[in-house]
C-alpha cells in the first residue's frame, strides 16, 4: 500500500491521536493552554509524527479530512475537559491546533469551524489556531476577512514559528491576530547567543507594543525562561513545562500539579 492510501486507511481505523503540550503563564505558572500535536499510531511503524506524513497528506488533498478530523477531536477533547474539570488559569482548557496550508487557504475555511464547532458541541473559546506567516501571506487578500470571523466566533488566533517567515510588519499591523508564537529554533539559541538575543528581544517588545501575546516555544532551561520573561514574554511552552503527552497522561500531569 502507499503512504496515501495508508493515510486514508489510517483514517477510517481510527489510527490518529493527539498528543498535548502544555502552556503555562510567566507570571503566576498557571496553566494557560495547550498545543494538540498530531500523531499516528501506525500498525506496523510505531508512533509517527507529522513529519512522516503530513506532506503526503498536503499533495493527496486528503490533509483536508486529516485537518478536519484534527478540529473534532480538539473540540470534542476540550468539551470532554470541562466536564472533567481539566481546567486552566481562568477556566475551561483552550486547545491550540495546527492548521496546515491547504486548510486555511480554501474558501469557506470559517465556515468549516463554526459547522465543526456546532456539531461538537465546543464554544468557539476553547479553541485556538495556529497560523504561519506563509500562510497568511499566500491568502493576504482573504486573510483579514477570514480572522475577523474566526475571531468573531470567539477563537485565538496565533501565529506559529514567529520570525522564520516572511510577513510584513505592515501586514502585522492589518491583521487581526491575538497572539505571536517564538520559533523554538531561537529559544535554543538562548540565553548565549548575541544574535538570537536581539531578534527575541525585538519581537516581543513589538508583539507587546501591538498588544499581542507573545509564547515563546522550544523552553528547555530556567536560564531561557529568565531572559524571555524578563523581556515581557506572557506565556511558556517547552520541555521545562512538559513534553507533548498523550491525552491521559496530560490529564494526569494536570491532576498532578
Ligand atoms: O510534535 P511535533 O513533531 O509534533 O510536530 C512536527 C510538526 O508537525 C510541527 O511543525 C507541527 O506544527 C506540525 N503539526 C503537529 N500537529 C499537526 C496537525 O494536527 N496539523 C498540521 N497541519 N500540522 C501539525
Ligand atoms: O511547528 P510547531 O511549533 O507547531 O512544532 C512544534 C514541535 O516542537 C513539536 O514537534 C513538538 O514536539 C516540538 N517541541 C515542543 N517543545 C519542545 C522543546 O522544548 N524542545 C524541542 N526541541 N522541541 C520541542
Ligand atoms: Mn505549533
Ligand atoms: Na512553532
């Protein structure tokens, strides 16, 4: 079978998870969200991550099934975390998931979310969507439309791997965001290198000058998490707060704290 069909196969098995990171704030600890990160019990090939088949799922169209079974399980995971009393800082756990190219840039993608939201039964706050720069500049013309309703209908809306792209600063300033998220390839840089220094530096005074929230991804080590906390960045993820975990370990993990 190809990766395709195995993909599809996957699919209807019932083959995919999603992991949880956690998110916490800088100030108080408190838990603040968690990123959904897709992976695929594979029969024969263990656990994969996105790497191993996102990008075949992106050229058969079928990251559109993928992406939309993504959503359900994030919402139907949420509605299942309020009744459970898996909560964050000021209620109810927010879910941030990925979305990928093909998702975001078709027509009717609002649309999308507010039938997925309906039929799960989630509010529109329990989620968030993490964007690329890439992404919102190949739809530039849609994108500020497709945000505002997005927004409207109470989600997040953050951009993901913030400083490895192409966006504008003009563009920043257009689009209805609320939150940016530091690529974790200049977390690592930290706290040593002079050059990472002054590029996460730059982009959390502007993310906060903008009155975006600013995550910063990739946080291993409290000398990392110092320095960006000392800059004004709100919110933490990475191996110092907690790994990506299954959906029952992230309860227990929470239950734990
Ligand atoms: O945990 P990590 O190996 O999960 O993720 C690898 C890459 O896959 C990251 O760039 C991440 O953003 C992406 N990714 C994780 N989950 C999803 C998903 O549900 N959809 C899409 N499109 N990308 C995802
Ligand atoms: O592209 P995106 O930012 O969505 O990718 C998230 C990826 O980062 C996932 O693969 C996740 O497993 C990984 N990740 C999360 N925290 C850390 C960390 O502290 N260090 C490293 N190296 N990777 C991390
Ligand atoms: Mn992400
Ligand atoms: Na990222």
């Amino acid at each position: 079978l190809v990766l395709e069909d195995e993909l599809a196969q996957g699919l209807t098995r019932n083959e995919f998870e999603l992991f949880f990171q956690p998110q916490v704030e800088a100030t108080t600890g408190q838990l603040s969200g968690a990123e959904a990160l897709l992976r695929w019990r594979h029969p024969q090939r263990g656990l994969l991550s996105p790497d191993a088949f996102i990008f075949v799922a992106e050229r058969h169209r079928l990251m559109l099934a993928l992406g939309e079974w993504v959503m359900r399980e994030a919402a139907a995971t949420a509605r299942r975390w309020r009744e459970q009393g898996i909560t964050q800082g000021h209620g109810p756990m927010r879910i941030a998931i990925n979305l990928s190219r093909m998702q975001f840039n078709l027509d009717g993608f609002a649309d999308t979310v507010k039938r997925v939201l309906e039929e799960s039964g989630a509010k529109g706050q329990w989620l968030e969507l993490e964007l690329t720069e890439r992404m919102l500049i190949e739809d530039i013309e849609h994108a500020p439309a497709t945000l505002a309703q997005l927004r409207a209908m109470g989600l997040t809306v953050s951009v993901d791997d913030f400083g490895t792209g192409y966006t504008s600063l003009a563009h920043l300033t257009e689009l209805p965001l609320d939150k940016l998220k530091i690529d974790q390839s200049f977390t690592a840089r930290l706290p040593d290198d002079v050059g990472a220094q002054a590029i996460t530096r730059a982009i959390v005074q502007m993310a906060v000058g903008l009155g975006l929230t600013v995550t910063a991804e990739g946080v291993r080590s409290a000398a990392q998490w110092q320095l960006l906390a000392a800059w004004g960045c709100q919110q933490f993820q990475g191996e110092l707060v907690g790994a990506p975990m299954s959906a029952g370990d992230f309860e227990a993990w929470v239950r734990a704290r």
